[in-house]
RNA sequence: CGGGGUGUAGCGCAGCCUGGUAGCGCGCCUGGUUUGGGACCAGGAUGUCGGGGGUUCAAAUCCUCUCACCCCGACCA
C-alpha cells in the first residue's frame, strides 16, 4: 500500500481528551477516531489490526473444537425475560421499541440467543459437547467509558459457549478455552495470567480472568512466578488451580501461599474471561437434552469471553515507546514500511518502485511511504505507526546498493543490500 | 449517578477577570529552495467563539438555561 493512496491521519499533538498511552496512539497513528463518548469509527489500518487479532482468536476457537456463528445485535426482550435477566440488567442494557411497540435491545451478550439455537436444535445426548462462538459487536451502556476503546461502549467482543452433558465435559471444555486463551494471547506477544476470578452464586470456583501485564495496566495482580513460563503444554485445570494468582482486592499477604521470593507482582489489563456457570441458563431456557437413560437433563454450559476491541489497546499498553507503537508482527497493519527519503530523486524513487513491487510479489504487507515530505516527518510517522520493520532508501543507496533495515522493537539498523533485504524480509517472522 | 473540569480554525492553545476590528503555534493550499530524524523563504485560505435566551449602543468576554465532551469515584470484556 502506498501511503500516498492510503489513509492514516497521523497527529503530532496529543488530543486532549486522550488519557492514556494506547488511547493517544491509536489516535495519533490515525487508527481510530471518536464518534460520541464510548463509540468509535476504526479507520483503515485500526480496522486492520482489529481484522487480525479477531482472525488469530478465530483461528484458536477453530482449533479448539469451536464452531462460528454470527448472532443479530438487536434482540427481544422477551428472550431475555425468559432467562429472568432482562429486569436484572441495569441500565447497561440499550433498550428500544420497534414500531409495533415491542420492547428490544442491543444485545450487551449472547447467551440467550445462542441457548435458544441450542434448544431448538439440539435434543441428544449423542449431539454434545457442543462449542459455539461469535466475534460481534456489542453494546453495554457504560456509565462512564473511558481509555479509548479500552472501555468503550460499543466493542467487539468474542464469546463462546460450550454444551455438555456433564459437569466432567464441562470442565474439559474449560480447560480447551484455556488452552486456546493461553494460544492465542501468546501469537499477540501477550503474557497472559489467568487469574482465578470470584463468581456469582452458581459459578463455583471455575472461574478465570486473563489478565494482560502491562505497565499501565488498571489493577494490581499478585500470582506466582510460575505463570511467566505457563505454556499450552504445561497447562491444565489442576495445575492452575493450584497456582496462585490475585487481583489487588482478592490478595492478602497474610494467606498468600506463594514464597515472597516467587511472588510476583505487576498491573493487569483484563482480556479475557472464562467461567463454567452449569445450568444456569440451561434451565430456564429450556436447553435440555435426552440422556443415555431417556430422561431429560439441563446441559452443563461455560461461557468464554475474549475483549477483541480491548486487545487492540492493550497490545499497545504492552508494546509501545515514547515514539509510538512498536506491533507485533502477528497483528501489525502492515509488516514493513518501506520508506523514500527523496521522491524528486528519480533514481531514488524507481530503487524503491522496484523493491515495493518485489515486496508485493513476495506477498509481504508493506506500506510505501511515497509521500512527498521531510524525512522527519516521514521517519516519525513510521515510528509512530510502529510497523515491525523500516526499509530505509535515500539518494545514497543509489550509489552504494545498500538500504538500511531497521528493527522498530530493537531500534537496531543494519546496512544490507536490496536483494538481501528482501529476502530477510521473506524468511524472518 | 455523585464530585471536578473543558468547549474559540483540522489539532494544541491564548484572549474572558476589566465588554469595543478574533489571535498564536502546528497542520492545510500556491510558488520556490531543500532532502539520512517532525526543513526554509514568500504568499494564501479557514471560525454560526458548543447552542438558545437575556443585559448592553456594543457580548468570545457579563447573566441565564441547555447540550456535548473529559477527569476522579461506584460498575464493567
């Protein structure tokens, strides 16, 4: 893409309603832009990087046993009046009235609809276990958002909803979201921490929030330093269960189990959610199936939710500098900028056409900045918008052949050549 | 919802106290000079001063109502 043709509205100045860092780069790197308070429109490469954080988690659900469905953002009233929640909901819920009057709302979250497919459908034993999940947008009536998209009103939101016969499948289907969680966090460069979380009265103790570590993070976390080499091989249920993780509120010095030289502690920014909440919903919406003995069981069910909005920010809560935004290569918007120093040097400029259509064969995502500015400008620009990697070419590489390769993360720049760069760029990553 | 604050050009702000031609920086447009870290010179465009009502010869400025947004708290992915 030529940032000629594209389009990211970059800001020198920090908008003054911006508080925190992601918030204030995302607005200065032209990702975003506000609508109303809490509403936002994500503008090309903000949609970009939202694309694929949501393709990453998409991926692991698929891979965890998960089927995609997609769910209106408008539902009735009456669905959730029949799980009781529609009284109970606060003003958190958008409510409406259609033009015969009835009583709908922009869904804040799935659960009934999808309980609903399920009952209607769904009538074996032999059917289960059953995973459901949906990335959409939805909508909670904040009383007060704030930070960007990080507490947004509207916001993408991935969830999942898992059927099983037992409370035994239940929790396998729990631990398969955690293995999934674990997965996909770590594509995104995120160290994770699955913090057990306090449920309501029919929650149990099956309940974990993940928590991202960063800086700038909303609570304090205390968890043992354990967690810091928690893959998808050593995880499982019992071992987290028995690891010891709490938030700010939750952690008392007095019982901590962990030794003061394994405790570890650091600020969280939640992104995810999973909890198994057993008959719940089932019961009263009728989800039930017939069972190896004839008779009619209310099926076990878990939810599992993942802030895909919220990701966006919080991967640059974890990954920025006082530059801007340092992306991971899994959801960057491109992988690598490509930048002219000279547009008017007709030598200069036919070096980077011809490096920019080799890149484009490769299929490596590249924005070409061919815009006609001072190099300042372009160069911290680049840096803001915090692509991997920088392809650097100014009037000197026309004699010397070489460009140079800069690394955003590590701020190491190398000399090489034209045909070497691109290779480096084919193979690493 | 309680407490605090802010609305003046696309962005950041000054002007308001003490009423009298609406300003600065950045950005934008034109021309030229530049070109390895937010360039320089010259010229130019852009405002219902958030909105309504009032006071006054005269309101960005004073009074009043209202709307929006931001921050702190309670709540949340």
């Amino acid at each position: 893409m030529r940032s000629s043709v594209y389009f990211y509205p970059t800001l020198k100045e920090t908008p003054q309603e911006a508080q925190i860092v992601s918030h204030r780069l995302m607005l200065r790197s032209g990702m975003i832009s506000q609508v109303t308070a809490g509403i936002y429109t994500w503008l090309p490469s903000g949609l970009k990087v939202l694309n694929k954080i949501a393709q990453i988690i998409r991926q692991e659900q698929d891979r965890a046993q998960s089927l995609e469905v997609l769910m209106p953002t408008i539902q009735p009233a009456a669905l959730w009046e029949k799980s009781g929640r529609y009284h109970i909901y606060g003003k958190e819920m958008l409510r409406m009235v259609d033009r015969h009057e009835r009583e709908m709302l922009y869904g804040p979250t799935a659960e009934e609809v999808i309980t609903d497919i399920f009952s209607r459908f769904v009538k074996s034993y032999k059917d289960l276990p059953k995973r459901f999940y949906n990335i959409q947008w939805k909508f909670r009536d904040e009383i007060r958002p704030r930070f960007g998209i990080m507490r947004g009103r509207e916001f993408l939101m991935k969830d999942n909803y898992s059927f099983d016969l037992t409370v035994e499948g239940a929790k396998a289907s729990y631990q398969a979201m955690l293995e999934a969680y674990v997965r996909t966090f770590a594509r995104m460069d995120l160290t994770a921490i699955p913090v057990r979380a306090a449920t309501g009265p029919i929650g149990g103790d099956l309940s974990h929030e993940f928590q991202i570590l960063a800086e700038t993070g909303e609570s304090e976390i205390f968890y043992d330093a354990a967690y810091e080499t928690l893959d998808v091989n050593t995880i499982t249920l019992e071992r987290l269960q028995t690891l010891y993780a709490a938030a700010d509120e939750l952690h008392d010095p007095q019982t901590c189990p962990v030794p003061a030289d394994q405790l570890r502690t650091a600020r969280g920014i939640e992104v995810g959610h999973v909890f198994y909440f057993g008959t719940k919903y089932s019961i009263p919406l009728g989800a039930y199936v017939t069972g190896p003995d004839g008779k009619q069981v209310p099926v076990e069910m878990g939810s599992y939710g993942i802030g895909v909005s919220r990701l966006v920010g919080a991967i640059i809560e974890a990954h920025h500098d006082d530059k801007g935004i340092i992306w991971p290569e899994s959801v960057a918007p491109f992988k690598v900028g490509l930048l002219n120093l000279n547009i008017k040097d007709k030598a200069c400029t036919e070096m980077c056409e011809d490096l920019y259509q080799k890149l484009l064969q490769a299929k490596i995502e590249t924005l070409y900045d061919d815009r006609d500015m001072g190099i300042g400008a372009k160069f911290a620009d680049m840096d803001l918008i915090g692509l991997p990697w920088q392809i650097i070419v100014g009037p000197r590489s026309v004699t010397t052949g070489q460009c140079e390769l800069k690394n955003r993360r590590t701020g190491e720049k190398i000399e090489i050549s034209l045909e070497d760069v691109l290779k480096r760029m084919c193979y690493c990553g």
